[in-house]
RNA sequence: GGGCGCUUAGCUCAGUUGGUUCAGAGCACUUGGUUUACACCCAAGGGGUCGGGGGUUCGAAUCCCUCAGCGCCCACCA
C-alpha cells in the first residue's frame, strides 16, 4: 500500500539491512567451482594506515560494479580484498605516534618499535575495510590477506632468495638522499623541492704544468674537495685543446683529468663540469662511466670529513662561504651569480637533502621484464584506455633496475646474513643462513652470534608484486586448487599513477613465476579531483568525507556519483551534485515503484496496454545490448547512463504514463504482471550500480524465500529486438511533444482536450500508438486526412500535418513566418542532399548503404516541403 | 630536457574504420506547471563556425602539417 511507502526513499536502514543480509548468507563467500567459470578481482591493497578517501570510493565502487555483474552473470566470482602495510607511510605514523609519548625509534631499538608497529596496525589497520563495507563492497572477507602477515612474508622471503639464487639480485652503490638532520636516508617521496636564491660561484681550476686556468661553474664550491675530474662536451671548440690534459682542484691541490662527455652542456654556465661522483649523482654516473675515484667529504651529520682537510668537522654550509673565501684569496674565484635553482628538503626535518652514496639491494631488470613488455605490447594484457599503454612502453624500455632495500624497519628484513662484515649468505631463515655460512666459510664452529641480518627492509612494492598470486598461497603451496582456479585474475582496477610502481612489476612477477599474466585487463582510473581540479587533499580540505557522503545520500547514490562521470583514465571532477543527482535517480525508482504497488488489480478488466508492453520489452532489450557493448569496452559511465535513461526516460516518462490508470480507477491484471515482470529486470540491470535499493525492491516484488536474492539473481538474456516497434513509438514521442509545446506557446492547459486531425500517408504508426497518442497527449477526438478549416493551426512533424482547432485566432502572419523559415532550411538542407547525390564521384565511391540513406533523405524532404507548401497556401 | 596525451554547448564528457537527422548526452540554464508515484518532481525550450590557420578528399569533429593553450609521466642541468 502507497502510505506503507515513504514519498523519499531513506537508504540507511535499508542498506545496513541487507549488507547484513548477504553477509549472513554468505552471498560473497567463494571457492573453486569447477561447472564455472571463475571471475576473480584481487582489491588493489589499500595501505593499513589508510583511511577511506574519495579516490577509494571511484575504485572500489568500480569494482564492486564488475564483480556483482559477473556473479549474476553466472561466473564464479571473487572480490580478494585485503590491506598493504606500506613500510614508509605507517613508519612515520609509528615514529610520529613514539613522538607524542616521548619515544624515539632509535632509543627502543627494533624489537619494541616493532612491537609499537604492529599494535598500531591492530588498531587502526581494519578501519578502511570496514569502511569498505559501507559503500556495499562484497569482498569475500574470508579471504582478507595482509601483506606482512606470516605467509605473505614467506612468499617474499622466498622470491628474494630464488631470485638471488638466479644472479638477478646483486649489491650495489646508489645515491640516496640523507637527511644530515635526521641523519637517514629518506625515499624520493619524502624530499620536497623548493626553489631558492642561491648563488652560482665561477671558480678557476689551474692547468696542470701550464700557466692557464679553466673556470668552472657550482652552486656547491664545498664539494671541490670532492672532485675526481673535470668534464667537457667533445664537441666543444672552445675546450679543443684541453682535451687529454689535468687540471689542479684547488685547495686539495689534487691533479685530476679532464674528461669528455656529451652530457655536460655547452650552453649553461661555462660549459665546463667538474665531477664529483659522491655527491651528485650525474657526477656519480659519469663516474662510473668514465671509472672515476669517488671520494666522500661529509660526515653523516653534514660535516666535513678528513678529506675537508683544514675544514674538517666543520659544517657543509659554513664551508661553502668561508671556501669561497679562501678561494677568492688565493685568486681562483672568477666571480659570483645570483642563480635561483630547486633545491631538495627534507620533509620531516626540513633540512636541505645531501645525496649520498650507499649500498643497496638491486633486482636486475633486463632480462626478466622481457614477457611482461611484450604482452602487454600484444595485448595479451589489455590497458584500458589503451593510450596507458605508449606509457608503460616508453618506461618498460628506459627500466632500470630496482632498488628493493630501504632503510626502515617496518617491512620484510632482508634475508642476508653478514659473516663478520662485508661477506654474506641468503637464506630464507637463520638455520639455514647458518648452515650456509658454516659451508661457505669452513668454518664448522660458526655460531648464530657471528651472524648479523641486514638491517634494512624491502621495498613495499617487492611484497605487493606478488598479491595476485601470494593471496592465494601461490608461492608456499604453488599447486593448490584455488592458485590453480582464480589465477589468472580477470580485471586489475586501479589508479594510473601506480602503473609502474605496481602494476608493471605485478605483470614481471606473475610470468617469472606462474609464466602466466596475472590478469587480463587493467583499468585505469582517473584522479578524483574537486570541482576546480584540485587534487583532493587534507591540507586543502577539499575533500568530502566518505562517510558523511554516503549517510546523506545513501550508498548507492554516491556509487551512482561516483560513476556518472569518470570515464577510464580521466581524472573525475567530483562535485557534490553528482552525488546528489545519484540520489535522485534512487528516489524516482522508489516512487515508480511506489505507483505501481499503490496499484487496484482488477482481474475482470481487459489489457488495453498491449502495444505499450510490447514497446517496452523491446525497449528494454534495445538498452540492454548497449549495456552490454559499454561493459565490454569498460565504459562505466556510459552503461550507467544507459540504465539511468532507460529507467528515467523510457520507464517512468513513457512506460509508466501510458500504462497507468486515471486515479481511482484500477488496472488489468496482465499490465500489473508485465509491469512487475519489468521492475524484475530493471532491478537486475541496476543492481551491480545501486546493489541496495534493487535488492529491497526486489524483495517487495514478491513472496521469497529468505536466500533468493537479488545479488545471485540471473542477468537477463540478451535477445534481438524488433526496432522498427522502437522506430514508431519514436515518431508518436515527437507527435507528443510538438502537441505539448503547442499547448505551452498556446498556453493551454495539459486538461484542456484537445481536437487532432492528422494528414499522413504512414498510418500504420497511428494505428499502432492511436490510444497513446490520445492518452499522453490528451486528445478528445482523433480523426485522419480530413478536410480542416483554414484557420486550423497545423504542426508539421516530419512528413505528416496535426490540424488543431482551437478557439484562439490564428496570429496567420507569424505563423507564415514560422512555417517560411521552416521551408527555407528544408529546401537547404534538400539542396545539400541533391548535390551530393548529383556528384558522380559520390555516387560511385560511396558506400551503397551510405547513397540510399542520402536518397532517402533526399525524398524525406521533398515530401516535407510539400507539406509545409500546402500548409503555407491554406494560410494565405 | 625526454616521452605521452588533451582542446567539441555554461560545466563534465561521448562521438568506434572519414559518410544516415552527426554536431550528441547528462547536469546547469530559461519558460510553464499544487495532474493524488516522485518539486530529490513534470512538460517544453534556448545554447557549439568541434582551440586558430593551412592541406588531403566527392565529403573532415574524425586524416596530415603548423601555431596557440592545458595536463600527465620520467629525468632533473652544474
């Protein structure tokens, strides 16, 4: 009954209800079903210290959206939903949270850090997944995998050692950037470059054995005492003869060569580079280019070490001045600029950043990026959109290798033993690390004491490589029946900015170690952005509140929101109306559905609404081959438009206008069912978009069992549709609109009946849509081809003429008017279409099909012009 | 500096291999509406020389050249 049913549907209670629902029934749960075929998502794993953002929201709701179709397509779905422990991120949140209490990282040592860690990641490491439940995620919970938990870890652990094993990891140096302050290096992520005034000091080195100098331009003059080589572009004039020769460094009095190499440029400074491989990491390269010394001068805390000679111990900034003093003493400083240049902070400590040498792990990236590059370059691997994929080719070409240790404790320890010092063993454990050095050495009486593990972690990026195939337990039990089932996984959603960081090396590690891709599509969403495409961000607090949002506007209306406009790969505008627009759209089915169970079913009353039901099961079938075209091409917005139109527009606007009964009176029983039978669909075809309004209105529809549930429900069939029953209600629409707008210009009300005499020689359609024409466009009396009166007013809609006669006098001037402006742009648009087809180039080079539609048009017009003529004539 | 991409209605975007009413959609906007499903609504309507210029073609939003503006990724210049 309609007072049973509020006029505005309230989400809340009824999306709680059945998340709980489902949950209860175990409706997400899955396991390998081998009469089906498996539809698998791995979630990309949000960090622990994550919390719910709007990025989150467009991702998951994405996914959610493919893996709900897919189990209703019969598939055997999975959702593996999961969290990362992001070494960087939820170490500064421990370190920060040791701070408040007092606590530094250093004073507690690792153990009890650890300890800190993983009792944080207790408390706080579910809230987004809770979170997740919310927007009506239907992860199979069961199977929640964390990166850093025992198994998971195994599976790292393992790959290291293997790919040790291979020869493929290796130690090396690498410029890190140190924070002198904090004295740790800190991750590319964690330095902020900031533009500053700076000075750029012009300093003249001496030629060796001559009595000429060359000048040199640095910002750094303290690195001088640093310097192995000084460096020329070979193409040069102005250096020709300096080629081969050695230069003094001044102050070390150092006699160094002068090398040559097109990476210095001849434009800027003085075109003369002096190279100081270990601070600099051009210079560094070069270094090893050219098989430099590398000599360091600072000490960890940025002063100057023995190799700063009289400047030793003293800090790095006093002895840029007080070197280019001494330099300026001694008559080598040339001059001094003012230069504005970018130079790199500290996040945490601010301090400017030193790039330092250090030793590190590497994985070699040549060889085993092979498959991963070609498959997705023959689309083995789809990236949608597939624009993705010149990027990921301009990288996977330009790789380098990996650097996998990072200076943290929060993560993987790498598993190298060191035997006192610089010798080492890889194993997975200290048993076998022992056992290993015992052998390597010959050593026997090796204890586990005279072993000490590297103190450094791995990269996050070297656990969650593995995900697709560790969340399955590929790698400790690499023949189990679910690795064996769900891998491949079907569809990669995530965020473009990670493509190389994750999705690139997901795609190295799934045919290094399963020789199979690790899934078969990725796409690619956009940034989510405010409405003046501003990065959503806490400190510009211009992002809304997840769960704000979905309390004020249901879950399904953000996920409605969240879709209309986010095409793959662009970056999505968010504005608060598409959430409020989702809403909306949730209200009006309520309210359709609400008419229809207000309904009075009369089983006597015959079925005057055949044509109507038949139009619409067409209809309805028409939109679900687009949906089904727009899912195969991974247009979310696009599907999502076609449901919200067909529910908006073809149901409510049309279906429903034509089917209903006057008030009071009641309806047939056929009507009722068939208008019920489409609610069935349409709520099957919006489910995967709005999963909780479908679902209770799906349990209204009629008596169920308690398991018989929307979300395993069956996706309607896709059959072929008769178009041209589309085609006619097509023209009856257009014949209702132009009555409508006459009724607005003339200002008569919709209740006013109206007269219609229609002059056309397509009657079929009006025999067909008569009873709607006359229903929907309030028509007292419909006659055809009859004699009017001249002062009739005459709509024309495409070849046929509406008489209406009204009370109002005919203003005939403006209607000439009217009628005239309409002839001419008929009669050139006819033009257009007659010179087109009187070219004989056209006609014979044009597509058959592509000629009888212009002849086609061409007739069209000319019978319109008819029309118009004759109209114009009984006017004059 | 290297690479990639974008520019279509006020906004966000579709527009598949050049060819039907292809110049579109949603929102916004304007006008009218207390029709008993819904004002979170109904009906109707007005908006664009497809960034500028040039070219190829019977035909260009679509292909080519060029100019202008914007964005992203990578490496960052002593």
């Amino acid at each position: 009954m309609a007072q049973e049913l509020s006029t505005k549907y309230n989400p809340v209670e009824v999306e709680d209800k059945w998340y709980s629902h489902w949950m209860k029934y175990g409706f997400f749960k899955s396991s390998p079903n081998p009469s089906k075929e498996p539809y698998t998502i791995v979630i990309p794993p949000p960090n622990v210290t994550g919390v719910l953002h709007m990025g989150h929201m467009l991702n998951n709701t994405i996914q959610d959206v493919l893996i709900r179709r897919a189990r209703m397509k019969g598939f055997e779905a999975l959702w593996v939903p999961g969290t990362d422990h992001a070494s960087i991120a939820t170490e500064a949140k421990v370190v920060a949270m040791l701070k408040e209490k007092g606590l530094s990282k250093k004073e507690i040592g690792r153990e009890k850090f650890l300890e800190h860690a993983w009792e944080w990641k207790e408390k706080y490491g579910g809230i987004i997944l809770e979170q997740l439940k919310k927007l009506g995620a239907s992860c199979d919970w069961d199977r929640t995998r964390f990166t850093l938990e025992e198994s998971l870890s195994e599976a790292v652990i393992d790959v290291f050692v293997d790919l040790y094993e291979k020869g493929m990891i290796y130690r090396g140096i690498r410029m890190v950037n140190w924070d002198p302050e904090g004295k740790t290096a800190i991750s590319d992520d964690e330095v902020v470059y900031k533009d500053v005034n700076s000075k750029l000091y012009f300093v003249n080195y001496k030629i060796e054995g001559e009595d000429r100098e060359v000048t040199i331009a640095t910002t750094r003059p303290e690195t001088i005492l640093g310097d192995t080589a000084v460096c020329i572009n070979p193409n040069d004039e102005r250096y020709r003869d300096l080629k081969g020769k050695k230069v003094i460094v001044p102050i070390a009095n150092r006699s160094v060569p002068i090398i040559e190499d097109e990476y210095v440029s001849m434009e800027f400074g003085t075109g003369c580079l002096k190279v100081t491989p270990a601070h600099d990491i051009n210079d560094y390269e070069l270094g090893q280019k050219h098989q430099l010394e590398s000599i360091e001068i600072f000490n960890d805390d940025g002063t100057l070490n023995k190799y700063g000679l009289h400047y030793e111990n003293e800090d790095r900034f006093v002895v840029r001045k007080k070197l280019a003093k001494e330099l300026e003493s001694l008559g080598q400083l040339a001059k001094i600029e003012e230069y504005q240049n970018s130079v790199g902070f500290s996040e945490r400590t601010d301090a400017v950043i030193e790039p330092k040498l250090s030793m590190q792990w590497f994985l070699k990236m040549d060889e085993i990026t092979k498959p991963a590059y070609e498959n997705v370059m023959n689309d083995t691997i789809k990236l949608i959109p597939p624009k993705f994929k010149n990027m990921y080719r301009h990288w996977m070409e330009n790789v380098r290798d990996w650097c996998i240790s990072r200076q943290l404790w929060w993560g993987h320890r790498i598993p190298a033993w060191y035997i006192n010092g610089s010798e080492f063993v890889i194993a997975k454990n200290e048993d076998e690390a022992l056992s290993k050095a015992r052998q390597k050495t010959g050593n026997a009486g090796l204890q586990k004491g005279d072993l000490k593990q590297d103190e450094d972690v791995l990269d996050t990026w070297f656990s969650s490589w593995l995900w697709p195939m560790s969340v399955f337990d590929g790698f400790k039990d690499p023949d189990n029946e679910d690795i064996n089932y769900y891998y491949p996984t079907n569809t990669l959603v995530t965020a473009p900015e990670i493509l190389f960081f994750w999705v690139a090396r997901m795609i190295i590690a799934g045919y290094e170690y399963r020789g199979k891709k690790p899934f078969n599509e990725v796409y690619l969403t956009g940034i989510v952005r405010d409405k003046q495409g501003r990065k959503m961000s806490k400190s510009l607090g211009n992002s809304p509140e997840p769960l704000e949002l979905i309390k004020k506007y249901g879950a399904d209306g953000v996920r409605v929101g969240m879709l209309l406009s986010s095409p793959a790969g662009n970056d999505l505008l968010f504005d608060i109306k598409l959430c409020e627009q989702g809403r909306n759209f949730n209200n009006k089915i309520w309210n359709a559905f609400r008419l229809v169970k207000g309904w009075n079913v009369d089983s006597q009353k015959e079925n005057k609404n055949q044509t109507a039901i038949d139009w619409f099961e067409n209809c309805f079938l028409q939109s679900l081959s687009q949906l089904e075209d727009h899912f195969s091409k991974y247009r979310m917005s696009d599907a999502l438009m076609t449901v919200y139109k067909l529910v908006w527009d073809d149901f409510c606007s049309w279906y429903l206008e034509m089917v209903k009964p006057s008030y009071g009176d009641s309806i047939d029983e056929i009507t009722y069912n068939a208008t019920l039978n489409f609610f069935d669909k349409l709520v099957r075809i919006l489910h995967p978009f709005t999963p909780f309004i479908s679902e209770e209105i799906w349990s209204q529809l009629k008596e169920r069992d308690e398991k018989d549930c929307l979300i395993v429900a069956k996706w309607p069939e896709i059959k072929a549709f008769d178009s041209e029953t589309i085609d006619q209600a097509e023209k009856i629409f257009d014949v209702i609109s132009a009555i409508r707008n006459f009724r607005n210009e003339k200002q008569i009300s919709p209740k006013t009946a109206l007269k219609l005499n229609i002059e056309t020689k397509d009657k079929a359609v009006y025999d067909n849509f008569g009873e709607i024409l006359i229903k929907l466009a309030n028509i007292e009396s419909l006659v055809f081809n009859e004699t009017s009166g001249d002062s009739d007013y005459a709509l024309i809609v495409k070849q046929d003429k509406l008489h209406i006669p009204i009370d109002q006098s005919i203003d005939v001037e403006e209607e000439q008017k009217k009628l005239k402006e309409e002839l001419e742009y008929t009669k050139g648009f006819l033009n257009s279409v007659s010179k087109k087809l009187s070219n004989e180039r056209f006609v014979s080079n044009a597509p058959e099909q592509v000629v009888a539609k212009e002849k086609q048009k061409q007739k069209d017009a000319e019978e319109r012009i008819v029309v118009i003529e004759k109209q114009l004539k009984s006017l004059q």
